[in-house]
C-alpha cells in the first residue's frame, strides 16, 4: 500500500481567503466580527463532519445569503483605498446604469456572454491539450512509430516491431523502453464463480511502470510486472472485482491461466490516450508468437529518455536500424526504407495520424477553430462595449460639456469612462463565473470531460475570468474614453448642435464604428459558415452508401473459438427466430479497419502487373477473415463471380478468395475471377485458391480512409467476433433469443454486443461534438450580433431623428427613409461576408482534407450563409430604423 503523507490539519481549517475578504468588504463593521466567527466555527466542524471541500463549498453558500441589505455597509466603497473623488465618480457610475437600465443590461449582456463563451472554449480546449500530462514529467516520453517506404508508398504506424525496445534498454544507457500489445478481443476473468469482461486490457513489458511511472495503490512500486503469473488491476477494476478485500495476493483465472494480484494502480484519467483497467505481463502472450507475429506492427513501443536530447537518440536509433533483429531482413531489399520517428505522448491525442492508433484520436484543427471562435465571440463583446459607448456619447456630450465648464480635466472626465467600463465587465465577472460554474457538468457529461467543478475550480474560473475582465475592460474602455474626453464644450451646448450631424462625418466607411461592427459581422458569418459546412459533411456521412449493411446488424466479441459443427448448430439455433437473417464470424471488428496479411499472385508476378514487397513474393492487403456466410452477413454486393460455397478449406481442398472492386484495380484485372492466390500469412505451407468473385467497394471503415484493396477469405480458425444481422434492431424478443441461444453454447459468459452503426457513428463523435459546440457558439455569437445592433441602431435613429423628421416634412417617403437608413448595414454586411470567405475556405478545407471522402465548399453554401447573415442584420435594425420612420415628424422636431 502506498502511504501518502499527513495533510496539515490546520491548513484545512483555513477558509478560503477570496470569500473572507469579500465578506469582510460588504459586511458592515458592527457585524463584522460575531457573524465571522460563526462562520468559521461551522467551517471548523464541517471539515471534520463532511472533508475540506464540502465544508468550502457550505462556507461560499453562507456568504452568499449574508449579502443582503441588512448586513451591508451603507457605503461599501468606504472600504476601498480610493480617494473621495474617485469614490463619487463610482457612485455616479452606478446610478447612471440604474437610470439607463437598458443600455447597462445590453452591455452587462454582451459581455458576460462573452466571459462566458471564452471561459468554456478554454476549459474544453485546455482539455483536449492536457492528454498525457498526468504523466510524471511527461515531456520525457515519447512513442516510437515506423514510417516505411516502399516502392515510393510511405506508410506510418503507431504499433512498431517486437525488436527495437529490447536493443533500446541494452544499447542506451538511461533511456528505459517498453512495450504494449492491446488484444483484439476482450478478455474474460474468473474471480471464484464470478466472471467479469473488463473493456481495457493491455499487455505490457517489467519496464512498463518505469516508463509511465503511473501512481501505484497497492504493492511495490517496482517489479509489478516482472512474474509472468503477475496482473495489475486500476482501484475500481479492483473492487469489482474483490470488494472490500484487499485485492494484492488475490487469484483470478483468465485463458485457462491462473495469475495473482501483484499491484493496484490509479484509475487514468480521460485524458489519457491509452485506456487501461488490467495490465497482464507481455511474456505471457509474447512467447506464444511466432517470428511473423513478432515482424509484425503489433507493439506499441515507448521510451523515457531520462534526460538524453531525443533528436540525438532518434538519430542515433535511424543509423542502428539496419542492424537491429527484425529490420535486418527488410531493410536489406531494394526501395524498402524504414525511419523510427518519435511521437510525444503530449501530441498523440490530437495530432496521432499513423496506422493503428490506441483509440480515436481529437483534432487539433477543430480544437484551434473552438479556441480561436471563443476568443472571436469575446473580442464581438468586446466590440459591442465600443460601439455602444462611443453612440452614446450623444446623450452625454452635454454633461460632459458641463463638467469641462465646471472645471473638470480631460483625465477625470477619461476615468470616468474608464471607471463605467470597469464596473460593466466587475459585473458580469460573477455573472459569467456562476454561469460557467453552473453549465461546466452538463459539458462535462456531454463531452466525456473530466473539469473540475468544486469551489475550488469555481474559484480558479473566477481568477481567469477576472484577468480577462480587466484586459478587455482596458482594451475597450480606451477608445470610449477618448472620445467622451475630447469633445468639444461649446459646440455640444449650442442648442441645434445634432440636429443635421451626419452619420457618416470625418472618415466615412473607415470609422472605427463601422470597421467594429464589420469585424463582429465577420466573426458572425465566419460561424455560420462553419456550422453550415460541418451539417453538410456530417449529413454526407450519414447518407451516403456504404456498401455494408449496418442497419440490423450486432457484433459480440467470441471468447472462445467453435469448432464447424458448434459454430453450424449455433447458427442454425439463432435462424430459428424469423427476425435473424444471417450471421457470420470474423477475425475482425467490423468498422474497424482490417488488418494486413500477406499473399502471392504467381501469375501477376510473372507478368509484372504486381510488385512484390517481400522477399517470398508476397504483398500486404488488407483481409477480412469470416465464414462462408461474411457476405451475406454483411450485405455486401456480388458483382462478378460467386458467394463462398457451405464448407472451408480443408485438405487438398483449394481456397476460394473474393476481393472488392479496388483490389481488381490495383491488381490491374478487369476480370480477377479465377486467378491464383497463394496465402502466405503465418503459415508453415502456403494455402492456394482462385478468386471466385469480386464485391462492390465498402467503406469497412470510417470515411476519414480511402477504400483500399480488401481480399475476403472463409477460415475457421480466426473466430473472435460474431455478427449478427437481424430483420430489426429494436426486436426485443429477437434479441432475448439470440442471449438464451448464446447462453446455450457459451455457458455463464455474459452476452454482449455492440450495434454496427452506432460503431461506425463513433468514428464520428469528435465531429458530432464540434458541431453541437460550434451550434451553441454560432447561436451566442448571432445573439451577441443582435444586442449590438440594434443597441447601435437605436442610438444611431436617435441621432438622426431630427434629419428623418425634417426629411418627412419635406415630402421624403417612408420607402426612401428606409432605404437610407438600411443601406448602410447592408453594405457592411455584404463586406463582412466577403471579407471572411477565405478564412472560411482556409479552415473548412483543411477540416475536410481529414475526410477521404467529403463535400465541396459550393456557392450555395456561401449564398446561404450570406442569407443568414443578412437577416440577422436585417431582423436586429429594422425595429428600430422602422420605429422612427413611422413617427410623427413634428414630434421628432420639437423634440427641444
């Protein structure tokens, strides 16, 4: 068991000081001192009675209900270290955004929603980055990964030969290597009579903790591994399996193997991009291969560096591959290269693109278009501030030419400005961080998060929030200030001073108002564009044809393998249910990508039409291994030739091979129907046949991949998955037969399935989720357009209420004031939506290279974006612009 030290009591005792201190701010001074030690009395107990972070999160709900009108000093700005005159200045502050309920609530609205967007983007982006970083000086840690080139095809893969870790650990002094096999099928464990499936199972090298050094529970922190009888279970995999118990010593069976417990170790985090839950020594699976296994890419292999700068190692490993066990063989035929390249842990999760990755991997462009939106959306609140404080200043000229009169300086006048600014983005700070703190679980449990929520991550959100608040309350609060400071005393107080200002005076269309509004209009168009091109791609994906069956169909993965006549009365028992059409086995997931073997076309090789990459003659193409019912099962289409015949190869039987219409074409054989096959794959003879048939090309996997060449073969001797087709999905009862049916022949096993296509929308999910969060960023981004505008319009009709009333008199009609006042919108954004199509072509084709197959970025989409657009625009002025095109013009006149 591993002991942690101590935690000092006292220290736990400490209530958090950010809320003492705002207590003791608003709290007036009489009660100050009884209230306060109640408080800390009943934090004291509840550290004992409920732990240290339940007793916080009481303590902030306490002073949360003392803030009431009772307790609160009557001027609470006496507290603070200002000077008398800033002091009034505040309080006049506040009554203006009492007596301008309207304009504070717009402002107080822009911007907390945009604390708020920037704040969330930035927990789920800092996420997405964090992968890894449980690992004790992670930067150290590096997985090797093989980029082969052969005949000018480059290839890349996660998992690497068996070979280079073992020559690592003994060739590189301080470097520590190991190595990982993850199974492809699930594993079963007896623990008495009790029989678990754990999801994560990884085989792993003695070394293995020595390179991760994972938080150890229970056991020796070294060694854990080094029997080949040993097992690690993660705490919860543990007290599944054991309860109470303590699990360390305890026995388990798994493959007809008894193991004993040697170590408990911490549950991984999800930002983890290996999962894990039992670890079992790689000796026990390793020494059961043979050399074709071990030539294979079948580990993933990483390495600690312990200090050595990787770019010499790496450099070092290249000019040694030659002569390393397993890359001797292949290094040595001619347009065959090999180069190890290291991958940080910290750049798997959203960069990792090779062959054969751990699990699905994030997408670095989506995570930067999320983080750069969010920034965008609080830069539009930002903009918003601008636009309607410097509008406004035509309500406030003639103060402000007061208070220049009276004697005030420009300065004084700017802090004021800046003062206002302040207290905006003070207020919606705690709107924002309360918001947040409220929303983070609902994002947590949509996006698979792990945010911490607790009063001391509310607190931290608080502090981040604020740092930004302060930036943007500088950023936005110059310019405001500047112009509220420099306008002229004597012209605002001549009485007709606004009566004909025209809008567009001094700098025309390059003002900083209309270059603000153009930038928000641009980062309101930018995100339409993006939802709209993810809808399409997404809609694309889940119509198009994948030549496979998913509907109706469910895999459950075999844990043990059914010899013919098992495997023919299982079969026949299941189609004793109407509802189930077929069913196959396999030696692979279907929706996963098949894995590559090797075969020989003798008479190809003569001819030269096919290239062999081995020394035998052979070429690697992916294989689907089932039973003679594979096709059926999965409704894949026979174009030419025949389905597999009611039997497997045995004997001097020749095998029968079918492969897709992509295979055909890299053969170079317009009709591939009885051409020779030799499979070479693992096997002391190589199995010979003919191609009987050729299917229709089938997306087997996610669309992110190209269809590649596929050869199907029946065998009974790679059985670890079985599909299942059924007339519907939803059949209960079908389903209810197909589990007796399963408990029949499998014994006490538990049943479990997954349904295809939800398999394949997995491939997918990161999309699903970009467009749910781009959805909600694009919705608050055109809310936060709309406040502006129509904020921006209002004070703009005021403005010119006394030209539209004067127009009206002089016969100027209600079509042509509207046209005016309109025209100038529009045109901002018909540029704004210009101006953004090639950011837009930028990161939408760069999101859909990822896709092998995808839409095209079209003028409708754009025109329909504009649309959008436009009437947004169009929807948010058009109150306002119509309000005071329709009011009486003598009462717009006098006015004064």
């Amino acid at each position: 068991m591993c002991h942690l030290e101590k935690p000092d009591m006292n220290q736990d005792r400490q209530p958090p000081q950010l809320l003492l201190r705002f207590f003791r701010w608003f709290c007036h001074p009489d009660y100050v001192e009884d209230i306060e030690g109640d408080l800390l009395e009943r934090l004291n107990a509840r550290v004992e009675a409920k732990g240290k972070r339940r007793a916080n999160w009481f303590f902030f709900l306490e002073v949360f209900r003392l803030f009431r009108t009772q307790l609160i000093r009557s001027n609470p700005l006496e507290f603070l270290p200002l000077s008398k005159a800033y002091q009034s200045m505040m309080l006049a502050t506040i009554r203006r955004m009492k007596r301008e309920k309207g304009y504070a609530l717009i402002n107080t609205l822009g911007l907390t929603l945009g604390f708020t967007v920037v704040s969330l983007t930035q927990l789920y982006t800092a996420f997405e980055r964090s992968y890894d970083s449980y690992i004790p000086n992670n930067h150290e840690v590096y997985r090797l990964e093989e980029k082969w080139t052969r005949n000018g095809e480059t290839e890349q893969w996660a998992a690497i030969k068996a070979y280079l870790s073992p020559a690592m650990n003994r060739d590189y002094a301080g470097v520590r290597s190991t190595r990982l096999f993850k199974p492809y099928r699930k594993g079963m464990f007896r623990v008495g009579e009790k029989i678990f499936a754990p999801d994560h199972i990884l085989y792993a090298d003695s070394t293995f903790l020595e390179v991760f050094q994972w938080e150890v529970l229970v056991g020796s922190e070294t060694g854990l591994l080094s029997e080949a009888t040993s097992i690690v279970l993660t705490k919860s995999i543990a007290e599944r399996f054991f309860g109470d118990e303590d699990p360390l010593g305890q026995v388990l069976e798994y493959r007809n193997r008894t193991f004993r417990v040697s170590g408990v170790i911490k549950d991984l985090p999800k930002n983890a991009h290996m999962k894990c839950e039992v670890l079992l020594p790689l000796s026990f699976n390793i020494r059961r291969w043979s050399e074709r296994n071990l030539n294979d890419n079948n580990l993933y292999t990483y390495i600690r560096t312990g200090g050595v700068a990787m770019e010499d190692l790496s450099n070092q490993i290249n000019k040694q591959l030659k002569h390393i066990e397993g890359y001797q063989h292949d290094l040595k035929s001619a347009g065959i290269s090999c180069e190890i390249i290291p991958v940080p842990t910290a750049d798997i999760h959203l960069e990792g693109k090779s062959e054969k990755q751990l699990a699905e991997n994030g997408d670095q462009i989506a995570v930067d278009v999320i983080q750069s939106i969010g920034w965008f959306i609080l830069i539009m609140s930002a903009f918003n501030y601008i636009n309607l404080a410097t509008s406004r200043q035509f309500n406030r000229s003639q103060e402000v030419a007061v208070r220049k009169v009276l004697g005030s300086d420009q300065l004084l006048i700017a802090l004021q400005s800046f003062m206002e600014t302040f207290l905006f983005c003070l207020l919606a700070t705690g709107l924002s961080s309360l918001l947040t703190f409220l929303t983070v679980p609902y994002f947590n449990h949509f996006f698979d998060l792990t945010i911490a929520n607790d009063l001391t991550g509310l607190l931290e959100n608080v502090r981040q929030i604020s740092i930004i608040a302060l930036s943007i309350a500088l950023i936005s609060g110059i310019y405001p200030a500047f112009k509220l400071a420099t306008i002229h005393p004597l012209r605002s107080l001549k009485l007709n001073a606004f009566y004909f200002t025209p809008t567009n005076k001094g700098k025309g269309w390059f003002s900083m108002r209309n270059m603000l509004t153009c930038i928000q209009l641009m980062v309101s168009a930018f995100t339409i564009l993006c939802i709209l091109i993810i809808s399409k791609q997404l809609n694309f994906i889940e119509n198009k044809d994948l030549g496979i069956d998913t509907n109706g169909l469910i895999v459950t993965p075999v844990h043990r393998s059914l010899d013919t006549e098992e495997l023919e009365l299982f079969k026949s028992k299941l189609y004793e249910n109407s509802q189930i059409n077929s069913a196959s086995t396999s030696h692979t997931f279907p929706g996963r990508r098949f894995p590559f073997l090797t075969f020989k076309f003798p008479n190809l090789n003569r001819s030269g039409l096919v290239q062999p990459t081995e020394q035998d003659g052979s070429i690697w193409m992916r294989t689907l291994i089932g039973d003679h019912d594979v096709i059926n099962t999965f409704g894949l289409d026979v174009v030419k030739g025949r389905d597999f015949t009611k039997r497997y190869a045995s004997g001097d039987d020749p095998m029968e091979f079918i492969i897709n219409e992509a295979a055909a074409e890299f053969l170079g054989l317009s009709d591939p129907v009885g051409e020779t096959v030799v499979f070479t794959y693992d096997v002391e003879v190589p199995l010979e046949g003919k191609v009987i048939g050729v299917v229709e090309d089938f997306n087997y996997a996610s669309l992110h991949n190209q269809i590649e060449p596929v050869i199907i073969f029946p065998s009974d001797r790679y059985q670890m998955y079985l599909s299942i087709s059924f007339n519907s999905i939803q059949s209960n009862r079908a389903i209810r037969h197909t589990e007796e049916v399963w408990r029949e022949q499998m014994g006490n096993v538990p049943f479990r399935y997954s349904i295809l296509d939800d398999e394949f929308k997995s491939h997918y999910r990161s999309e699903s989720h970009l467009k749910t969060l781009l959805s909600w960023l694009t919705i608050i981004s055109i809310l936060i357009a709309v406040v502006g505008l129509i904020g921006m319009s209002f004070y703009s009709m005021e403005k010119r209420k006394y030209e539209v009333g004067i127009r009206k008199v002089l016969g100027a009609s209600v079509n042509s004031i509207l046209r005016l006042n309109l025209k100038e919108y529009i045109r901002l954004a018909l540029i704004s939506n210009v101006l953004i199509i090639p950011v837009v072509v930028f990161f939408g084709r760069s999101w859909l290279d990822n896709f092998a197959y995808s839409v095209d970025l079209d003028l409708p989409l754009f025109v329909s974006g504009f649309v959008i657009s436009f009437f947004v625009v169009l929807a948010s002025v058009s109150f306002n612009v119509l309000k005071s095109t329709f009011a009486n013009p003598t009462e717009m006149i006098d006015h004064r």
